[in-house]
C-alpha cells in the first residue's frame, strides 16, 4: 500500500491491485500540483517499486531530475543530516 501522510512522507508496500497504481499516480499528481507541498521521501522494503514508480513519474512531470543514491554514494549522507 502506498499512503501519504500530512508530513509529505510517502509508505509503499508491494501490491498488484491496479486501482492502487492509479491511486498512488493520483496521490503524486495531487502532491505535484500543491504549491506548498514538501518534499518528497519514499520509503518501503526493497523490490516493492518505489524506484521505478517514482523515475516514470519524474519523467511524464520534470524536465530535469536529481536522483541522489545513498547506498551508491554514501559521501553524500551527512549533507542530508539534521545535526
């Protein structure tokens, strides 16, 4: 299931149910469109599709996109530190 909290924090976890989908598309095109939104973090397990969800979204909405790996460049984690 994917959801979106108050926070701006997107959960999802792996599902085949195709309203889902579109209901996961909707929730990112609603939060696409609010022009206070905050940043977008997802967060689930491994191999549940957040990459690829949010890559295709990237590319139907942005002209440009940073994608910023963590585990492929780990240097990159204490710009993103609160302290």
């Amino acid at each position: 299931m994917f959801t979106l909290a108050k926070n701006g924090l997107f959960n999802y976890n792996r599902c085949g149910d195709t309203m889902l989908k579109r209901k996961i598309n909707r929730d990112l095109i609603t939060w696409h469109d609010n022009p206070s939104r905050l940043a977008l973090l997802i967060k689930g397990p491994r191999g549940v599709g957040k990459t690829t969800l949010i890559e295709r979204f990237a590319k139907e909405n942005y002209k440009y996109v940073v994608k910023l790996d963590f585990e492929k460049n780990p240097e990159l984690i204490p710009f993103f530190n609160e302290n």
